[in-house]
C-alpha cells in the first residue's frame, strides 16, 4: 500500500474543462436563505397519501353516474396533477445543469415530491370508485362513452404540451418559467382552498386541504425565486411572461373553469358532455363549485397574480372570457404554453 504522495514533475495537471450544462461540478452555494427554510419546512410537512381514510370511500354510496363522475373529474385533474411530478423532475436536472443555489435545486426536488402524491391521490380515487380508469376499461352506457372519448381528447392536448414544456426549459429563463410555475399554483391553492371548504365527503376534504396546504408553499418558492429574477427584467423578456400568463390562463381553465375557444384540440360536443360529467362530480358531493363560482374564484386568484408582475413593470394579458382587460396576446401556439399545476 503506497504511504507516500505522488507529485509530478512540475506540479499537478489540472482537470479537464468539465462541458456545460452539466451536473458537475458539485457544489451547494447558498444565497437565498428564505428558500432554505422553506425546504426544511416542506420536510417537516410531508404527509402520505395511503393514511387518508380510504375506507371511508365506497362505490356504493354514490349512484353509478356519480361515480363516473367523480373519476373523470379526477381524470381532469390528473392531465395537470400526473404531469406535475414530471414537469418538475425536469426543471429540478435542469436547476442542477444551470448551477442554480442549492436551495433551488431542493426546493424543485421538494415539489416534485408533492406533486407525486398529488397524482398518488387521482391514482387512488379513480381505483377506488371506477377500476381502470381513467382510460383503461370498455364503456357501456351512452354516458360512459363521452367521459371515456373526453378524457382521450384531453389526453391528446396534454401530450400536445408536454412536447411543448420538455423544449420550454431550455429556451426561456427562470423568470419565465417561474412566472407559469406562479400562475399554476396561484391558481391552484384557490381550487383547493375551494373544494375542501365546498366538499361533503371527509376523505376529499382532507386531501383538498393537504394538496391546498402543499401548493401554498410551492406559490411562496415561487415568489422568493421571482423576487431574485424580476429585477432588471428586459423588455422581450417582460413580454415572454406577458404571453405566457395568458397561455397558464388558457391550459389552467381546463380544471379551474372551462377551456376556451380557439386553443385546446377538442371536438365540436366535448364541452356539453364535459358539463354534464362535472355536474354528476358536483351532485356527488365532491366539493365543484358551480360554473359562476369558479368564474370568481379565477378571477380573484387572477388579480392577485396582476397585482403582483404590474409592481415589476410587466403588462398583463386582457382575459375577455373573464371581462378583464389588458394587453391583447397574438394567438398561441399549444406547444408554446408550459403546462403546470
């Protein structure tokens, strides 16, 4: 066994240049200790979806069109919440190859760790009440085969937008990709703040408030990582996020409200089928707040995202299917939108 260093002839050899992005080298900088202390927080509040009262949950207290309607309503959910889990994986490798701080890094990590249970809680919903589901099962009833072609439909769109994301992490910037992220979880803590208070069912109303509790703490990453980026914001970059506040608008009303016209790849009948889905959903007790409701519940979590990117100079996008005025946003291309929830 060699007891004596090795040193060559005129020093060391330094390594080689390590390419970028890269992973390496490994570091764990730290300049943000609010994100920190977020992270450790997120630690101390992990929950495990399996410890919900699942029993409670049972096909037959619901009529059969209820609970066809409770699945595909989780269906919806899952075209954002089952793409949650994947859409922060890559932004978590990506904060890792672009050498972001290290409480970054783990607070991507910490999200993508809630967004998995987030999906773990559609997974075991439409099990419970609709085995096979969302797609993998034979429809019988003239009701089961819209929900069954609705939900392929909607399926489509999201493959459509996750080809778009999976490009959208390299192209724009943090301030960019976080202005969606914000959008998403503004949103999504309104939904869920809604339906724990709305739903009669306890086995809903202890998952809305966990999963409401989870996005909370992913809008304040959020809006500590914005905090570093927005300043000196240049103009073609204000109006990336301009254009991608109106996109989040556009994929988010699919859950939040209803799609809009003219960007989700949908046929002619699957709005009026997709209302009547929602209503069986709404007469099951699941908590779905009625069309008018969830038009002011995206109104208010809507205000709350101007309020905050006006303060930074950044114009906001008109959203008329809401009567909100601002600026008008050419129309956009479907994988040019960055899916999240």
């Amino acid at each position: 066994m060699a007891d004596k260093l090795t040193i060559p002839e005129g020093g060391f050899w330094p390594a080689p240049e390590i390419p970028q992005p890269n992973i390496y080298p490994m570091e764990w900088r730290v300049e943000t200790e609010k994100l920190a202390a977020i992270y450790e927080k997120s630690k101390r509040m992990v929950w495990n979806p399996a410890d919900l009262p699942w029993d409670g949950l049972r096909p037959e207290d619901f009529t059969p069109e209820q609970r066809l309607g409770i699945m595909y309503w989780f269906a919806v959910l899952a075209n954002f919440d089952a793409s949650g889990p994947a859409v922060f994986a890559r932004a978590t490798i990506h904060a890792f190859e672009q050498h972001e701080e290290d409480p970054v890094r783990k607070c991507f990590f910490s999200i993508t760790r809630d967004e998995m249970n987030h999906e773990e809680c559609c997974q075991r919903t439409i099990a419970k009440l609709w085995p096979g589901g969302p797609l993998d099962w034979t429809p019988e009833t003239d009701l089961e085969k819209a929900a069954h072609n609705n939900i392929g439909w909607l399926y489509h769109n999201g493959g459509r937008y996750w080809q778009g994301y999976s490009g959208a992490v390299g192209k724009y910037s943090l301030a960019v990709l976080f202005t969606s992220f914000m959008m998403g979880e503004m949103a999504a803590s309104t939904l869920f703040r809604g339906m724990a208070s709305g739903t009669s069912h306890p086995v809903f109303g202890e998952m809305f408030q966990r999963i409401g509790r989870d996005e909370s703490r992913h809008l304040q990453i959020c809006m500590t990582i914005l905090d570093n980026e927005w300043p000196g914001l240049t103009d073609d970059v204000k109006g990336q996020i301009t254009k991608q506040l109106r996109a989040g608008f556009v994929f988010l009303s699919m859950i939040l409200w209803e799609p809009p016209d003219g960007f989700w790849d949908l046929p002619p009948y699957f709005l009026d089928n997709h209302r009547v889905l929602m209503n069986h959903a709404r007469e099951a007790g699941l908590g779905v707040l009625s069309f008018e409701e969830q038009a002011e519940n995206w109104k208010l979590a809507i205000a709350r995202v101007r309020a905050i990117v006006e303060r930074w100079g950044i114009e906001f996008p008109a959203i008329p299917e809401l009567d909100i005025d601002g600026v008008t946003v050419d129309v956009i291309d479907p994988e040019d939108i960055i899916p999240v929830f």
